[in-house]
C-alpha cells in the first residue's frame, strides 16, 4: 500500500535468469576494489523480492525491487518496510542498530522512518557490503528542504501489518504521535535509473550488475541484484484498445510482443495493470505459447482480452508486466510503461 511517510522518487522487480545464449555480456564491477572487469555469463539469478524476520521483536524487514532488469531510459524502484508479524498490536522502541551505513530514503536520509536502502555499482553480498561505496542519489546543485528529523521514541505497529504510528518526543518530555489519525503504512519506496529528471540531470546506470541493500535500526538488513542491458529480450510492438464493437462489460485491448533474442519462447504472459472499481486491476494475457508451439526469434505474437470493468486513457502510461521462458528452461521477467493507441 502507498506510504504516508517518505516516498522518494529519484529516477524500476521479479525474476530474471540471463542467458549467455541470448548474447548478453555485462561489464561487472564486483567486490570491494570496485576494478571493472567484462564478464560473460552463463547464468545469473536474481530474485525480486527477500524478506528476514527477527521473532523477538515480532518485525519482519521485507525488501522488493519492481523489476530485476531494466533496459535504456527504464527505472528500478526498491521499496522496503517493517511488518509486524505478531497477531497483536505491537510496541517497538527505537533502537538506532543501524548495520549498514549509507541507507535512506532520498535526499533527506531516513528522516523518522525506521530503515533504509542504498544503490551500488556490482555484485556484493552480505560478507562484503559494508565496505562498498553507495551510487549517490543527491541532485547536484539542486537545494533540498528537509522537513525536522525527530527523536522518536517507539513505533507502533497494527496487527499482521506494516500499518503504525511513529511517536517522538514532545516539548514537556512527553511522547506525541507524528502521524496523527489512523494508522498508516510504514514503508517507503526509492527509485533511481537511466532517465533525464525535471531538472534535467541525467542518472546513468550502464550495462552492468548492480546491488540493492536495505535495513532497519534494529540491525536487520537485506541484499537484492538486479541487471542493466542494452537490449531486452522481447520486445512490445503494440497495445491498442478499444477495439469495437464495445463491450459493455470493459473495453478489448490486444497486445503484440515480438521475440528479438536468438532463443524459441515457449511461454509467454504479458500483465497490464490498469484502473478499474478497485484502485487497479491486473489484466493476464495469455499467447498460447508452449514447447509445440513457439515463438522463433524476430517472430510477433499476439493476444486480446476483454478487461472487464476496466477503464483507461489513450494519452496515459500504465504499467506492463511481461514474463516468460525461453526452450532450455532460461526465464525472464521484466516490467515496462506503456500506452495504449486507440485503434487506426
């Protein structure tokens, strides 16, 4: 759920295995010494998504990335909370154990939040992470106002949710509540990636592996990996909608996806995530695409479905989910910002 705390948005994830067969190679920075090597790999896994749980204090630190590869001017987006995993409401003081140092959540650091993540250049792990130097996230020559840090004393957490209340000290020694009403989610989301912001500074990742490190001030802390290539996988061709005759129910919206590696795809699902009577809706599209029947490279493939109770803007990006598998068991799984063109 959003977060009523801190959202940075600086500059985007599931899962994906790199083939050496698709002709990736990837100039890899890995360990301490930051010496930039080029590497051909056969096989590199990465997961989307880690979690770890300290059952004394009853929190579970999760940590999640949108995507585990991104391509030229696409985005990745970490974003990480605190889940009380107790059946209970639950008290936790302020600890400060920080393991890692660097972690924010923009510009202004953590501010009252309770963990952090950070961006660095190759693969590292949890044997050497400390000693890696963090991607910056400031904005040179751009002036940040950072709203008053706080000395929070404890957080309170709602049952089996990342839902709390942050209290701090007040004036008279007291402990005053710095989100006033109901309580509100914990988390907090951070974003960097190969784009020209509205200040027109550019933030490059270049091809290459990178590493996600998140943590909290009770000492607990994450790693997550993700990927930056030249040319993705498979590529979308179009997305069109409405297509007549209108259907009562929702508008029919085709998608077409082109294999542009040098491996046969034998599946392949694309998910679009458009408004509906809920906040969003996620829509399957499925291309009838298996080990008898699959997709050659340069071939384009294509799938309609009726988004029932659905409804979209021609002139509005929305976001697009595509996952699959090419013949010798090697997946992919990657996310993109589309729009859909009405039909000509």
């Amino acid at each position: 759920m959003p977060s009523s705390s801190n959202v940075a948005i600086l500059a985007f994830v599931p899962l994906i295995v790199i083939s050496l067969a698709l002709g990736i190679y990837l100039s890899t920075s890995v360990g301490p010494s930051n010496q930039t090597t080029t590497t051909a790999m056969n096989y590199v896994y990465f997961t989307g998504t880690t979690e770890t749980s300290n059952s004394t204090l009853g929190l579970q630190l999760r940590l999640s990335l949108n995507s585990t590869l991104i391509g030229p001017g696409q985005f990745i987006s970490a974003t990480i909370a605190d889940y009380n995993i107790f059946p209970n409401s639950n008290n936790v003081s302020a600890a400060k154990g920080w393991r890692l140092r660097y972690l924010t959540l923009g510009s202004c650091g953590t501010l009252n939040d309770p963990f952090g993540v950070a961006f660095f250049q190759g693969y590292y792990t949890s044997s050497n992470i400390s000693l890696a130097t963090p991607l910056s996230l400031e904005k040179e020559g751009v002036v940040i106002n950072c709203p008053m840090i706080a000395n929070v004393l404890y957080y309170v957490f709602q049952p089996m949710s990342d839902d709390g209340s942050i209290f701090a000290a007040s004036g008279n020694g007291s402990a005053s509540q710095l989100t006033p009403g109901q309580p509100s989610a914990i988390n907090g989301t951070v974003s960097f990636g190969t784009y020209w912001d509205s200040s027109n500074i550019q933030h490059n990742l270049g091809p290459g592996v990178y590493t996600v490190a998140g943590g909290d001030e009770w000492g607990q802390f994450l790693i997550l990996h993700f990927a930056v290539i030249s040319t993705l996988p498979l590529r979308v061709v179009s997305i069109t909608g409405p297509i007549p005759p209108y259907n009562p129910g929702g508008p029919v919206v085709s998608i077409a996806v082109k294999n542009t590696a040098n491996l046969p795809i034998t599946f392949l699902n694309a998910t679009l995530e458009v408004p509906s009577a809920e906040p969003s809706v996620s829509y399957s599209f499925n291309f009838g695409i298996n080990s008898s029947n699959p997709l050659l490279q340069n071939q384009t493939v294509q799938s309609a479905r009726t988004l029932i109770g659905a409804g979209f803007d021609n002139s509005v990006s929305y976001p697009i989910v595509i996952s699959g598998s090419f013949y010798n068991g090697v997946s992919f799984n990657f996310t993109e910002q589309v729009m859909i063109a009405q039909p000509s």
